[in-house]
C-alpha cells in the first residue's frame, strides 16, 4: 500500500505565517508572565513607578515633577515617544499597559530581522532561523522581565532604519530612525554608528546626516532639555563614570587624552564575561560582521566604562541596542561568509543553537532553568491583602509606600517610597528639591520589607501620633493622617 504524500512546509504555510506565529507566541508568552509580574506586586518603585508616574502627570497637564525619584519626568531622561500613550493613560492605561506595550515592541523587532535576513539569504525559510534568534535571545527576554524602559522601545525602530537603509528607502528610514531617537536620549549614540557604517559603505550624504542629526540631538538633550528640566543641572547618570569625569565632555576629553584608562576597563574580567553574554547566544558570529559592530561599539564602551553594574550586565535596559545590532550583525555574518546555501544553513543553525542553549541557560524564559527560581512571582495569599490596602487610598491622597506597591499608587501627585520622605534616599542629583512630610496623608507598607525602618514607622504611627492604622492585616498595614506634620 503506498502511503499519501506528506505535504512540504512551503505548502503547509508561508515563512510570513510562521514568522506572525512567533512573534504571536512570544507576545503572549511574555504578554501573561509581565501581565501577572505586575498583578502580583513584583514591580517597583524604580523602575516601573517612576515611568507610570511620570506620564500619568504629563497625561493630567501636571507639572511632571515624579515624587518617585525627585526629578521631572524629563530631566530623569528624555523619553519623548511615551507622549503617545497619554491618550491611553485618558483610558485608565498604567503599568500593565505598558509591559504591554513593551513585550510587543520587542516582538516586532523579529520582523525587520526577518526581511533582512530574507534580503541578504534570499531564503525567507532561512530568514525565520534568524528572527528565532533574536525572539529567544535572553537580553531581549531579560529587558522584557526588568519593569518598563523605554529604552526596549528603542530596538525595533533601529533594526527597521538599518533594513530601510539597505533597500535605499530614505523617507521611512527618516520616520524609523526619528523613532528610534525619541525613545531616550542616549539611542542617538547607536545612531551614530549606523550613520557611520552608511557613510563607510557609500551612502555618505546619508550616513552623514544620520550622524549629524543624533550627535545634535544629543547634544540638546544633555545640554538644554535635561538641565532644564533639572533647574539647570546635568543628568544624573554622569555620576556613573568615576576618575573619567562628569560630563559627556569631561567623559570624551580624558578618554582622548587617557585612553589606557578606558583599554584597561574594557579588558578586564567584567568586561569579557559582559562580552561573552552578548556574543554567546550568537555564537560568536557577529564579529564576522565588524563594521556593523560599529553601530553597538558607543554603547558598549559607555556600558563597560560605567562603575554601575547593571549597565553591564544584559539583565538591565542599557544592553538593548547593542543586542539589537549583534542581531543584525549575526544577519550580516551568515550572509557575508559564504554564498552557499548549505554553509548559510549551517551557519544560521549555529546561530539557533546558539540561542536555544542560551534562553535554557540563562534567560527568564518557560525554556529555562531559571523559569522556576522565583523571578516571575508567584501567585500567593496575601497579594489580595495588599490589594485591599492599596485601593484603601483615596485618588487625590499623598502617599508614602513600600517600594513594592509603588506601582499601584502612582497615580497621584505626590507618591514617595518609603522610607522618603522623612529619610530621603535615591532622590534627584544630588538631594536637591527634598521632598516634603507634610504631602502624605497616607502610609500604606509592607512591614516585610525595609524592616530597618520599623522605628521611623512606630515614630509616626500610633496613639497621638501624626497617623492612626486603619488597616493591618498579614504585615500589610494603611495608617491616614490625624495631626498636621
């Protein structure tokens, strides 16, 4: 008896269907976990508060001073494209919208992947090795796990300029790479780089002004908009630098003058294993493809150089665009090295496996191991508890709270995470602008958390003292306001 003919991929589905089926999976892999992050009170002050906060205000026309983190909205960074989500903010949209938003922007970047690769293979089955890739890649998994960063907002935009720019479509590359610009400030340093690979490769105008256009905006940002929004100080991730100085300037004069300084950094242990976790889960291909590398190389110096640790470390938004441009770079390779097919194949299998290895090693994936140590949360019996709490606030009410029920308080004027405002910590530059007691008229905490503060609570909270409990129930506890400060 001979057996019916199985049909072939190509007629079972096209490479787009696939391709729609992936991101689709991711989206609501990622779109349920960060969903459920947010629902079951695993997200902070910083980062996630500060960002709720911050458009809520600009949402209500408020002046956008974020008692988060004690600077305005903009002077923490210029993250002009969040503007376009005060419209949902109208709605009631907060946190859970925007990992929303997050998880399926970083989605889409599967798809300029997809048509690069599709356009330098020429092979859209071959293509879907590489936006796989990308979609399994555990920093892209990570930033998606780490609160909301517009940052994450940044990558797609980029990775579209890049395919637009080989398809010589400048109108939409423009559209993309002011996009990607708008995100945060400091996306205008992978734009540079991408200006410089255009300008290597022919498009010299382009690439140019590309160039010209992000080192300006960079320029306003760190020189106008920021100390603006500061009352005429500098941003303050220049702290982050140490001997190299304190400003952009400072920073590029002594790395001029005292390159060894910046040589012995970015080779030492840190460094490399930072390198190896950003190399790894391409399988080291993108270095085949060095002159694209130079569009991650200003991130990557700023993030080694940092004295911050989460700026090297692929957990944390600062490695969003370099992932971005190691995945093109790993498209570049595959295609450049050889011309033959079965080489390519090979190639973007490596690549794959790569990934695949990786997202089981070290991501926060369903595929990995980490899956079940604790970084999604759990569900438990007291997150109705701290529910109940929170909704005992009144909208219009000052709050000082736990740093995780932030998240759930921010949409007010004035919301501080305790112990601010009476110890004031992780606020402004320099502890300029101190917040005030008398602008909370509720404490709602978690008295698990922060337990080295229990006597400022008890100093505050009690018979003929400035609050009266109204609620305590499994170590949550709401306390109103009875006596002026």
């Amino acid at each position: 008896m001979k057996l019916p003919r199985l049909p072939s991929p190509q007629e079972v589905a096209s490479p787009v269907t696939v391709l729609g089926a992936s991101i689709g999976l991711y989206s609501l892999v990622f779109g349920v976990l960060t969903w459920q992050q947010q629902s079951r009170f695993a997200t902070f002050g910083f980062d996630m508060g500060i960002f709720d906060q911050g458009i809520w205000l600009v949402s209500r026309f408020k002046d956008p001073f974020v008692t988060v983190r004690g600077l305005n909205y903009f002077g923490n960074h210029v993250n002009v494209i969040t503007v376009l989500f005060v419209p949902f903010y109208w709605l009631g949209a907060g946190p859970h919208f925007l990992y929303l938003i997050e998880t399926l922007a970083l989605a889409a970047g599967a798809i300029p992947i997809w048509l690069l690769a599709r356009d330098r293979l020429a092979n859209g089955w071959l293509a879907l090795g590489l936006s796989t890739a990308y979609l399994l890649n555990p920093s892209i998994q990570w930033i998606n796990w780490w609160h909301f960063h517009p940052d994450s907002l940044a990558v797609t935009p980029l990775l579209f300029a890049y395919w637009l720019a080989t398809r010589q479509r400048w109108g939409w590359f423009t559209v993309a790479a002011l996009a990607a610009l708008l995100c945060k400030e400091d996306a205008a340093l992978a734009l540079v780089g991408l200006g410089v690979v255009l300008a290597i490769r022919g498009n010299r105008r382009e690439g140019g002004i590309t160039a010209a256009v992000s080192v300006a905006w960079f320029a306003l940002c760190e020189k106008v908009i920021i100390p603006h929004a500061n009352g005429g100080l500098g941003a303050f991730y220049q702290d982050f630098y140490g001997g190299l100085g304190n400003s952009v300037t400072s920073i590029a004069y002594n790395a001029v003058r005292h390159p060894s300084r910046i040589i012995k950094v970015m080779t030492d242990k840190d460094s490399q294993q930072y390198y190896k976790q950003l190399l790894g889960p391409f399988g080291y291909v993108p270095l085949a493809a060095p002159l694209v590398l130079l569009i991650a190389l200003p991130h990557l110096t700023v993030n080694t150089i940092s004295s911050f640790p989460n700026t090297h470390n692929i957990r944390f938004q600062y490695s969003a665009l370099i992932t971005a441009a190691l995945a093109i770079g790993a498209v570049e390779a595959c295609a450049a090295l050889t011309t033959r097919m079965g080489l390519r194949r090979f190639l973007v299998g490596l690549v794959v496996a790569s990934a695949l290895a990786s997202n089981v090693a070290s991501s926060p994936s369903p595929l990995s191991r980490n899956y079940r140590t604790g970084i999604w949360a759990a569900p438990g019996p007291r997150h109705a508890t701290a529910d109940k709490a929170v909704h005992l606030v009144p909208g219009s009410a000052g709050v000082a709270a736990s740093y995780s029920l932030v998240p759930h308080l921010t949409h007010r004027v004035h919301i501080y995470e305790w112990p601010n405002p009476w110890i004031v910590g992780n606020w402004g530059i320099h502890g300029e602008n101190p917040p005030k007691p008398k602008d909370v008229q509720y404490i709602v905490l978690d008295l698990t958390l922060n337990t080295e503060q229990r006597s400022l609570y008890d100093s505050l909270v009690g018979d003929g003292k400035e609050f009266k409990e109204i609620f305590h129930d499994q170590d949550y506890v709401v306390a109103k306001r009875v006596k002026k400060a």
